[in-house]
C-alpha cells in the first residue's frame, strides 16, 4: 500500500516522534494524573470498564490517559515509531494498553475484531490527514458495538480557511484555502507545531480540507446517529499567533471570538 500521500505523511510524522516526546508535556501521566483537554475530558464522560479504539493514537499521551481512567485501549497509528514509543511510555508507567501499527483504512485487516469497542475516540489534527472520509467512516462503523458510540474532535474547518502566513496588519489570520478545497493540499514545511525549533527533514505534507457537513453526512451515512455537534470558541494549541492561552490550557481570541475554533462531535452506531 504505498501511495504518495501516505510515504510523505509517513516520514513527516515519523520525524516528529522524537520532538515530540521532547516537547509535549508528559509530567502529569508519568505522574498517574495524565489528562485530556478539557474540551473532551467535559464531552467524553467516563472510560472506566469501556473498551476504546484510539485512532491516530501518535505516541499514546491520550491512551494512556485513557487507560488511567480505567478503559481497556487500543491505540492504532500508522507511524513505527510512534507506537514503539506508545509502547515503551505504557511499559514505563506500567499501564496495560495494547497499541498497533497500521494506516487507519487498512485497520480492518489489522484488527481482526469487528463490532467490539464501546467507544471510537479521535482528537485534534487528524482527519486532515485523510484523503478519503467515506473509508474512515466506515472503519468507525466497523469497530463499534451497536450502541457503541464514536467521540471526535478536532480544529473548526472555518478556522483553517485563514492562516497566520497570511495576516492581516491588525494581526489576525487572513485568507489560505478554500473552505471547499477539493484534493490534496501539498505543502514543503520543516516546522512542527510543538517545537518552534525543529527543523524537520521530511517536509512534504499532504492535507486534505474536510467541510463540517461532509464529516458529518459521511457519519450518518455509515449508519450512525449523530447525538451533538459542537462548535467551540477555543482550541487546545496557538492555532492562530492572536489567540491567548487560558489557564484552562486552551487558547482563545482576545475580546470578541471572530471564528469558530474548533468542533466536536459523538455519533452512536
Ligand atoms: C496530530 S497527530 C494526532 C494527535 C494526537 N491526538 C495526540 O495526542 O498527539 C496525527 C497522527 O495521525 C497519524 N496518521 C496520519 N495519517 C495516518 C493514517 N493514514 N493512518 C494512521 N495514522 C495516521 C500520525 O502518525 C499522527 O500520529
């Protein structure tokens, strides 16, 4: 299965393995007090007994947090290192979690148990990395118990139409991309969003925008219900240079919220 989009993103992310078990915060789960953002930590509700599939796990942060609360995880990413170090965190902390390696639509294949999590959790940049939302719905669907529900959420598609690249001289982003923009969104960028420092070597990306209607319709499509759809006024990193970091740990606008910054969503199968 190799296809451009997928090699590049591969190496992109692979890269920022390292970085990022630098420049996240792991302090608090290696402390036994790991904790979501407190956007999905409200929406999620409690884990304790639930079997959960943790798409785009990265370096299991939020899995393992998971698995503190007393869910039963899964964590599944396509990057090798980033389930290597999944793995060596949950051997470190001594926290029982299973994570593997697999790209997200062949997941299927990988995981031979259809129909047996309680929850289906992804969180913040990872859709935009997914070319086709009709497979990725459908792996959601696959997963889940009937009843099961699928939680997300990620930065607002109105919010990254505008880009900091690209102010305005009163400082706030200005216009990127089309909210409608269809195919790849390739780009040639060393920097990482946790680490102003990095140089990253693979810098070719391919993103895809994916409007709210879309994420949702495709959902419902998979035979899911949707319960909420929420749109928030804050986001968990400087998505934008204007916005400004709350004690909450979440970044907001300054004065009048001009964009929605985020979204989330649950959907029951
Ligand atoms: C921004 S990270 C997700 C952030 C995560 N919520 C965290 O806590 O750090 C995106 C993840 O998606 C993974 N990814 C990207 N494309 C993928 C694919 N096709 N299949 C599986 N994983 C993929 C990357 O390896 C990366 O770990």
């Amino acid at each position: 299965m190799t296809e451009a989009w997928r090699d590049a993103n591969r190496a992109n992310w692979d890269e920022r393995v390292p970085v990022h078990l630098r420049a996240y915060n792991l302090a608090p789960l290696r402390a036994g007090k790991g904790a979501l953002y407190p956007i999905e930590a409200a929406e999620l509700g409690p884990v304790a007994g639930l079997r959960i599939l943790h798409l785009q796990c990265h370096i299991g942060s939020d899995t393992l947090t998971l698995a503190q609360q007393g869910a039963e995880v899964t964590g599944l990413d396509f990057s090798e290192p980033a389930i290597a170090a999944a793995r060596a965190l949950a051997a470190e902390l001594a926290l029982p979690a299973r994570f593997v390696v697999s790209d997200l639509y062949a997941a299927p294949q990988t995981l031979p148990e259809p129909a047996s999590f309680d929850r289906v959790f992804t969180t913040w940049g990872t859709i935009c990395w997914l070319p086709d939302l009709t497979g990725w719905a459908r792996v959601i669907a696959h997963f889940l118990k009937p009843g099961g529900t699928f939680y997300m959420a990620d930065g607002h598609p109105t919010a990254l139409v505008f880009d900091d690249d690209n102010a305005l001289p009163s400082g706030l982003p200005g216009y990127f991309l089309p909210y409608f923009h269809q195919g790849a969104l390739v780009q040639d960028d060393h920097r990482d969003y946790a680490d102003p420092e990095a140089r990253l070597a693979s810098t070719r990306t391919y993103q895809y925008a994916h409007p709210l209607g879309a994420i949702v319709s495709t959902l419902l499509e998979a035979g899911l219900t949707l319960e909420f759809l929420h749109e928030h006024q804050a986001v968990p990193w400087r998505m934008f240079a204007a916005l400004i970091e709350d004690a909450d740990g979440l970044y907001r606008w300054p004065g009048q919220p001009w964009l929605p910054l985020a979204f989330s969503l649950r959907a029951r199968r």
